[in-house]
C-alpha cells in the first residue's frame, strides 16, 4: 500500500493493493472525473506535486510519464511511500 495526500486539505489516506487511488477518494468524498477507468481516455488526469507515481496508463508518452508531474488515479499507482496530489 502507499499514501496519497491532498494538497489542499493536508488529508492523507492508505491505499490498499486491491483499491485504486480513484476508489479510495471517491469512498472519501473526493470524486474526481472518471471515464474509462484503465488509463486510455485521460479524464482523470491529475497533478502530482511530491512523490513517484507507478504509472499504469497509456494515455502518456514516455517523456511525460518520466516528469512524474501527472497521473492516472483510475489505474495508475506509487512507486514512493506517498503521493501528494494537487487537489
Ligand atoms: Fe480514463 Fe483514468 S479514467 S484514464
């Protein structure tokens, strides 16, 4: 499991293996538009302010997948013990 933090409430929740990010925030009334839910349409884009996301997508290329400033909270995971999204 990892942390994912809010920026602007400094709330911070564990994701378990078997939950997406996305999953875990909307059970906490943090609902952030989704669509395909495995990482092909981008709806869900969201800024990554701290930490290295596990990106699962294909909506990114390489070269913005290595800038670590973005990621797909329907699918996509940590490779770093916390994120810290920009919402
Ligand atoms: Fe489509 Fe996340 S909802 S990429």
């Amino acid at each position: 499991s990892f942390e994912v933090k809010i920026a602007s409430s400094g709330a911070s929740f564990q994701i378990p293996a078997d939950k997406t990010v996305h999953q875990v925030l909307s059970e906490n009334g943090i609902e952030i538009m989704v669509s395909c839910e495995q990482g092909v349409c981008g709806t869900c884009l969201t800024r990554v302010l701290e930490g290295e996301p596990d990106h699962r997508d294909l909506y990114l290329d390489d070269h913005e997948h290595a800038a670590n400033d973005q990621f797909t909270p329907c699918c996509s995971r940590a490779k770093s013990k916390t994120l810290v999204l920009d919402l």
